[in-house]
C-alpha cells in the first residue's frame, strides 16, 4: 500500500503560521485591516503569496514571501487569532492532524513594537483553544527567535515564551536566513544561557539548522554543541556527515523533516537525493519526522507529505509508522 490509511492520526511537529494559513482568509484578513497590497485581483494576491517553483529557488526566496506579506498580514491580535483557529481546523480536516505544534515569531507580528506582545500572544492562545475545543486535538505554541535578530529581541522572546510555558507555549526555535550563522557570533554563550533559560522553564527546543550550504553539517555540529536542543528543523546535511550522525544519535536528537520545503528551496535536488538521506539516516540511527513547514506556501498537507514519500518508494509503511510514532515521542505537547 502506497497511501496512509485514511483513519491514521497524524502529529505535525514544524509548521509556520505565517506558511500555513489558506489564501482566503489572508485576503479577508487583509481586507478586514484595511492592509495595503499591491493587487486588487484575489487570483493575483494567490500569485503573491504562493512559493511556486517559478519564485521560489532558495530559502532566501521562500522567507521573503513570509516577512513581505505573510506576517505583515497576521501583525494583529485578531489576526492572528484568527490565523491560528484557521490553520489547526484546516490541518484536522485535510490530514487528521489530531496533535499540531504551531511555530511563530511573536516579534514578527507586532509591527516592530507598535502592537503588544502580550495582546498577541493571548490572542494566538484564544485561537488555538478555540480550535482544540471544536476539532479535540492537542496543540501548543513554538516561539521562533530570529537568527536576523539582536540578541536584547530574541532575549524577550524567550522571557515570553517563559511567561506562557503551561499557557499554551510549549517550546522554542530559531529560525530565519542561515548566513546569520548558528554560532551567533560572540554571542553564542548568552544563546547557551537562553536555551538553558528555556529548558528550565520545562520548555522544548527546537532549532532550524542543516537546511542549506550556508550552515551544512558544521551548522549541525554547531548547533548540537552549543544549543542542545532535543529536536532539529530540518538537519538533512547532516546525512554528508559521519560525525553529525554519531553525534545526532548519541545526544537522542529527533529531526523534523519537510520533504516539500526542502525540494522548493533546494535543500536537495530531488526526491531520489531526500531518499539517499533518508536511507543514511536509517542506516545510522538517526531518528526522524515528517512535517509540512508551510502547508498553504507549498500546496501540500501532511498526508500528502507521507503518501509522496510511500509511493516514491522513500518510504515503506512501517518506516511511516515509525516516523509518527517518533514524533509522538519527541512532542513538546505534555
Ligand atoms: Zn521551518
């Protein structure tokens, strides 16, 4: 069987809220806010905000959707409460997603302080238990720091995330453009004290690394060395090395995988090259998960995700199992 059993319960543990929310409701929340854009046609804003193959050939082209358009949207409380509802119903409906940790910037969304951290994030909490109630399925929020980000702004996001952890906020990531570097530069032992801050607060950690030739298996090695985060965004470089593999399995490290996201970017070439990494790291030990990234940015579902890796032969049903089974076993959802 080349497909998911239809009634299989899926976890998606890495989605963006500002890739994930359906084009239609963008356009009513934009039309809502009074939100300026540059097109009057709903076809033309699909255009716009879509990573189609013919605009997106980097993780540099696939982020400047997000910060032009996406997250500008979502930069309100009634935003981004909405967008939040919105996308675990969706993910629910079109997936069975019946556990979804749901991944965002709060400083992204506030129009560089102009809006209130605090109205924004009770507002994503209103959402999501709004969608919890209405679909039963479990959900908790991810706070990304921002590689792009002085370390004073990433620091505030941490102490929010400590201020909600048992609210609704479960864990943090650092996401955004990978030539920041991952050492972040003199500052990588006040980056240890955050993720130790964070670890303490009982919060997960989660980091975007190996995702392009920027960072590379020496971003993973970094990464691991410095931050210890118990999950990795991506991490798909790692397969060129033997060093990060060991150390992968050794530190029990679980890596979110993105099959869609990493093809549109070019993190790999093809789907043959994802399934030469994903065999290396079933050789190895390496323990992975399958995700979506950013569903609507994509055109695809987390059970689109699973049934393109079936019937390319890059996974067998069992290896699927093992794939939600992990990441059953490595959520930050208590
Ligand atoms: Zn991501």
């Amino acid at each position: 069987m080349n497909r998911l059993d239809p009634a299989t319960e899926l976890i998606d543990l890495h989605i963006h809220v500002g890739g994930a929310v359906a084009p239609h409701i963008l356009w009513s929340i934009a039309h809502e806010h009074g939100f300026k854009l540059p097109v009057k046609d709903y076809w033309e804003f699909c255009d716009l905000i879509s990573a189609s193959p013919d605009k997106v050939s980097s993780l540099g082209d696939y982020l400047a959707i997000l910060h032009q358009w996406t997250e500008k949207i979502q930069s309100s409380p009634h935003a981004i409460e909405r967008s939040v509802y919105e996308i675990i119903g969706k993910e629910y409906r079109s997936s069975r997603v019946t556990a979804i940790e749901l991944r965002f910037n709060p400083m992204k969304r506030n129009l560089e302080g102009e809006r209130d951290l605090d109205h924004l994030i009770h507002a994503a909490v209103r959402g999501m238990e709004r969608a919890m109630l209405e679909y039963s399925c479990r959900a908790g929020l991810v706070f990304c720091l921002a590689r792009e980000f002085d370390y004073d702004l990433n620091e505030i996001i941490v102490r929010k995330a400590e201020k909600y952890a048992h609210r609704g906020v479960i864990g943090i990531d650092v996401a955004g453009p990978e030539q920041h570097g991952i050492e972040f530069g003199t500052d990588v032992d006040a980056y240890r004290e955050l993720f130790a801050r964070a670890r303490a607060a009982g919060l997960g950690t989660t980091v975007h690394t190996g995702e392009t030739s920027h960072t590379a298996a020496p971003g993973v090695l970094a990464v691991i060395e410095h931050l210890r985060p118990s999950r990795i965004g991506h991490g798909v470089a790692a397969a060129e090395s033997e060093e990060a593999m060991a150390k992968l399995c050794e530190s029990g490290i679980v890596l979110e995988i993105c099959p869609s996201s990493n093809l549109r970017t070019r993190a790999v070439a093809d789907l043959a090259e994802l399934g030469t990494i994903l065999r290396r790291f079933d050789e190895r030990g390496v323990r992975y998960t399958i995700n979506t990234d950013g569903p609507y940015l994509l055109d695809t579902h987390l059970r689109g995700e699973f049934d393109m890796l079936l019937a390319g032969g890059l996974l067998t049903p069992s290896g699927a199992t093992r794939c939600i089974e992990t990441a059953r076993a490595s959520t930050f959802l208590r």
